[in-house]
C-alpha cells in the first residue's frame, strides 16, 4: 500500500445509471450491500451510487497498488456523518475522503496517509 498517495475520479451520475440499468448485477458487483441499503433510501439515489464509485477510484488510485477490487472498498459514515472508508469491511483509519456531487456529476478525493 502507498503511503502519502492521492487519488481523484469524476463521474457523470447518467453514466452509473445506465451502467446499472444495462446490467442489473452491476450494483451487486460494485457495492457492498450497506451501501447500496443507503443509496436506495435516500431520494436522489444516482447521485449517492455515483458519488461512491468516484470514491472507490479515488481510494483505488491513492493506494496505488492495484491488490483491491472495487468491492473491497466501501464508503461508511461516522456519527456526524462525514465519510469514511473501509477496506474488507475493516475502518481505513489512514484514509481521509472528500465527496462531493451535483446534478449532474459526482466526485471523490481520497488521501492515504
């Protein structure tokens, strides 16, 4: 694992819908099913699976190593709701996350310490 890595990714939320419309197991393959429990309880949902894929990358590229599947990352959330990230279903303490999404597109910024 890298130390000191950053990773950035932007994605179109039109663009993880159809992705998850053309093939329905996408989310299933992508997201653990926390975090697709959350996506879909929440009003916007695209936005919410979007802005998740864009942190899985971030965190990918951060860690720079290539040894993780995009399902072994996972964004959570913390008792004030900041992000966080787990890895294997384990908390990522020396990992910081930065989400942020509009109408439009969604983005992350992960930083491995």
């Amino acid at each position: 694992m890298a130390k000191g890595g950053l990773g950035l990714d932007i994605v179109e939320i039109s663009r993880v819908r159809a992705l998850a419309k053309r093939n329905p197991r996408f989310l299933t393959r992508v997201f653990s099913k926390e975090e697709i429990r959350y996506c879909e309880g929440k009003r916007r949902a695209w936005q919410h699976f979007a802005v998740r894929f864009a942190a899985k990358e971030a965190v990918w590229k951060a860690l720079g190593d290539g040894s993780l599947a995009l399902k072994d990352i996972a964004v959570s959330r913390d008792s004030k709701g900041r992000p966080g990230v787990l890895l294997r279903g384990k908390p990522a303490k020396k990992i910081r996350l930065s989400l942020s999404h509009s109408d439009d597109y969604a983005a992350a910024v992960a930083l491995a310490a």
